[in-house]
C-alpha cells in the first residue's frame, strides 16, 4: 500500500513523457478486460459522466484523467476532472 502512495506522488512530479501515458492507456485496458466491460461502453459511459459533470461544472477534458480499475475482491470506476470553474446558472440540457 505504501508503495502504491509513493508512486502516486512520484506520478504527480515525473515528466511527461510519451510512455506515461501509454503505460495509463495498458493498465486501463487490462484493468476493462478483467472487469468483463467492452471499451465502447467505457467510452459512452465517459462520455455521459462529462455530459452531466459539464452542466455545472466548466472542466478540463484535455487533463481529465478515467479508468477502471481491479483487483480480485473489487472493481473501481475512477474519474478525475480538473475544474476550471463552477457555473453559476447551470445548463438544463
């Protein structure tokens, strides 16, 4: 478990290079193959989630961070969405 927080915080303050985010993209797919759900699914559902999210929220799409992840007792939906402001009068779309 440390492990897993030490490397959170190494994550925030490692450079951005190009095979950070493509190590994020594997664990997503393997982490969707192991919870049995198809990417287009996952893709609809991010989809919908910034759809509402956005009717209140002004967010960051280019730095918003999703994925699933698993283990053997439980899986995990997780979305990270940069706010860059609260909307005073929310959108009823």
């Amino acid at each position: 478990m440390f492990k897993d927080i030490v490397s959170t915080f190494n994550s925030w303050t490692a450079p951005k290079k190009s095979r950070y985010p493509a190590k994020n993209r594997l664990k997503l797919v393997i982490a969707h193959d192991r919870a049995g759900v198809n990417p287009e699914m996952i893709d609809k559902m991010r989809q919908e989630i910034i759809e509402v999210v956005s009717r209140y929220l002004d967010i960051d799409v280019d730095e918003m961070e999703f994925s699933i992840q698993s283990n053997d007792r439980i899986t995990s939906l997780s979305a990270n969405l940069p706010i860059r402001k609260i909307k005073r009068n929310p959108s009823n779309t």
